[in-house]
C-alpha cells in the first residue's frame, strides 16, 4: 500500500471533507476563540461573494443615513428661512 494511501485519512495533513476545517477548530480552541463554520469559510476565502455583499450593504445604509441627514438639515434650514421671512413681514407691517 502506497505511503500517500496511508495519510488519506489523517486530520493534521488531509485536505478533503472536514479535515480542514477540524485543523481550525482545533486552532481556535487553542486560542479560545469561538468556532464557527461561517467565519472558517471566510477565513479560507469561500464567502468572497457574502462579504462583498454585505460590505456593499453597510455602505449603501451609511451612504443613506448620509443623505437623510443633509435632507433633514435642508428642511431646518428652509424652516428657519422661513421663519426670518414672516418675522420680518411681521416687523414691516404698521
């Protein structure tokens, strides 16, 4: 039986079904972090399209929220206009 046969199955050095994955739980265990599928899969480049997702996600919110802020200071602004517009009306009339 080839040497090669031998190591099919052996966690430390496979790479097929689960073996990779068992080498980062073990890892994580090591450094007392917690074990997750989802962050193995982004460690190991698999989510590439997720992530890109959801950074796109957080940037379209924040680019929103930006724009409703200036909106928000458009309208106080305009408010406020408005306001000096009928105190001085106010102030003109006898």
């Amino acid at each position: 039986m080839p040497e090669d046969s031998l190591n099919v199955s052996n966690p430390e050095n496979a790479n097929h079904h689960w073996f990779p994955f068992l080498r980062f739980k073990k890892e994580c265990e090591e450094a007392g972090k917690e074990v997750s599928v989802n962050e193995w899969m982004r460690a190991t480049g698999q989510l590439e399209e997720k992530i890109a997702h959801e950074e796109s996600v957080a940037l379209a919110t924040k680019i929103a929220s930006k724009k409703e802020a200036d909106a928000k200071k458009e309208i106080e602004k305009e408010a406020l206009k408005k306001k000096k517009e009928i105190q001085s009306e106010l102030n003109t009339k006898p």
